[in-house]
C-alpha cells in the first residue's frame, strides 16, 4: 500500500494531499461523479447542511476540503461531496451494499495493552484508491491513518498518544440530517483525541448524519470500547474482559431493533464472523496480544465468508502502548502484515 506525509496547517494540507493522490483523487472523481444519482447531489440541501455543520464543528477540516479541491480543479460542492460520500445519500440512496462486512477486533493484556484490528471489507474496483498516511498538522496530534483518495477523513488509524480506531458498517435510524461524517469523524478523533473517553466525550456531541456505524476505539491505558451510532442515537459497549469485537449490527438493547433493516443475508454473514470470533477468542491457549489480533483478522469459514472474506480488501493492527501500525495489503488470510508507522517521538 502506498504510503504518504502531510503536515502544515489546514490549507497546506489539503494541497498537499492533492498533489500526491492527484491521480488516484481524480480518478475517484470520475467514478463517483460520473453517476448521475450521486453528482445530483454535491449540491442539494444535505450536502449543504453538512457543510455548515463541519463549518461549526471542526472549520479546519472545511478549509483542508476546499484546498484539496481547489487543487485538484474540483469545485468545492464535489470535493466537499467526495469526502462525505457515505453520509449524503440518506434513506432512499441507501450505502452500503452487500459488499460491506468489516469486522473489527480488540484485544488486551498486561504487556502489550491495547491492540486493535480492523478489516476493510469494499468493492474490489475501490480498492485501487485506498493508501495509508502520516499526519503532522500544524495543530492536533500527529497520526497514521488508511484512507481512500478523494477523503479527507480516516477509514482506520492510530496517533501518537496510542488512539486506535476505526469502524464497520451498521444500520441506519431510518432518518437523516446535519451530523458529522463518519469518516471525517474517525480523522477529528485521532487528531484531537488521546484516550477512549475523549472519543466517546466528543461522539456525544454529535451524530451521523445517515449511515450507522459501530466504531472501535482503544488507546495506550488499555480501555477500549465499541460506539454503536445512527442518526439521533448512541450507545457504548466498554470492554469487560480481554477483548471485544463488532461486526455489522448493534448489540446494545436499545439499538438491536434497527439491525432487522439490513437484512437476513447481513445477519448471516454476522453469526458466521461471531461464531469464528468465539470460539478463537475463547480458547485458553489465547495470549491476548498482537499475534492473537492478527491470527483473528485472518479466521475464515470457507473461501468466501469469514473475518477475511472475498470482500475484505486488506487489515490493519495498532499496538497503541507502541504506537506500531500494521497493515495487511489483501486479505488478512492470504497477506502478511507490515509495520507502516512507527511513532517513537
């Protein structure tokens, strides 16, 4: 996977980026733009509703947004539409399909603390535009983070305090409005959050806007959580134990009605990830730490379902007391993870 470095202030971010994905940015543009369902709206009323509310919530990240698209000689409404794909289509435009079975997995003991995995489970024609990249703005922290050309937010990463997180797909509310992106959630998280409570402090303060999403977070105290969010709604589930995972429903009670909205063919694929997790995870012989992350990324069913399935286009692992990220570029069953990041300052 390639890898890239930022750093600047907002603008100079944004520019940056654009110079070093250029390709890869536009070709994205052309793929998503290209669909007339989509680029009716880089302009319509949620669109802009999002933008006002990024505008209140995090300015930096607006200004990083139009730098990237002034780069790349996209409007602002297209870039601004780029970086919250996920977020705009609403109910009746519904993201994602079927293709979308991310797992995430935490584990933890006394040595090592925290670690936390993450597949990325996507269409085989997007995985082209995916990479990873080391962040050093002017103001926040430092951190890495995979994230898919055309995005200003995160998809997975990890920062220099020992934050991990990332995410998988979930239910929707059946409703829509402002709220913050779900991806340029994950990037305000690691650039301004240092421990899981920061991150659930800040999660309530806001809401998806649409899609629902169980986001994993762990840090270098070795708490760690799943956040369980849809428009209007939120739960935490802390871990208890020596680990926790999420795959693509709510467990928490009040939140499990929605996941009958994703179908029967989702709640399969689920049981099967949590069976496998259970029973892996379950053994004695665990040791809870990096190599048992990786081993639980890579279990499978058969050739196409499992934690590393058909759709799983590459893993992560972040060992937040190291402040080590790991990536796996394929499926975690058939690929090795590589160290990528190695914050040591």
């Amino acid at each position: 996977m390639k890898s890239i470095s930022l750093g600047g202030k907002p603008g100079e971010l944004g520019t940056q980026l654009a110079e070093q994905i250029r390709h890869s940015a536009l070709g994205f543009a052309r793929e998503i733009l290209s669909d007339p369902a989509r680029a009716g709206r880089t302009n319509g009323k949620a669109a802009r509703d999002l933008r006002a509310y990024l505008q209140s919530a995090a300015p930096f990240l607006v200004e990083e947004i139009d730098a990237f698209g002034q780069a790349l000689g996209l409007s602002a409404e297209e870039a601004f539409f780029l970086t919250h794909l996920e977020d705009i289509p609403g109910p009746d435009l519904r993201w994602p399909g079927d293709e979308h079975n991310c797992t995430i997995v935490i584990v933890r003991n006394q040595a090592e603390g925290a670690i936390f995995a993450n597949t990325m489970d996507i269409s085989a024609r997007f995985r082209q535009f995916f990479h990873m990249r080391d962040y050093r703005p002017a103001d926040g922290r430092r951190f890495a983070c995979t994230a898919r050309a055309g995005l200003i937010g995160c998809s997975r990463g990890t920062n220099d305090a020992g934050l991990a997180m990332g995410g998988t797909s979930a239910p929707y509310s059946g409703s829509a409005g402002p709220g913050l992106g779900l991806y340029v959630a994950i990037r305000l998280a690691l650039q301004t959050c240092a421990t899981t409570r920061d991150v659930i402090d800040l999660f309530s303060r806001h809401t998806p806007p649409s899609k629902g999403m169980c986001y994993g977070v762990a840090d270098a105290g070795g708490e760690a959580a799943i956040i369980e969010a849809t428009h209007g709604e939120m739960a935490v589930r802390p871990i208890e134990g020596q680990y926790i995972y999420a795959t693509n429903r709510f467990e928490t009670p009040a939140l499990t009605r929605l996941n009958a909205g994703r179908g029967k063919p989702n709640a399969l694929r689920c049981e099967i990830r949590e069976e496998l997790l259970d029973d892996f995870l379950g053994s004695p012989q665990r040791t809870f730490g990096i190599s048992d992350a990786q081993a639980a990324l890579r279990l499978k069913a058969d050739d196409k379902l499992g934690v590393s399935n058909e759709r799983t286009q590459f893993g992560v692992v972040a060992v937040t007391k190291q402040r080590r990220f790991f990536i796996a570029d394929g499926p975690p069953a058939d690929a090795d993870f590589v160290q990528h990041w190695h914050c040591e300052e």
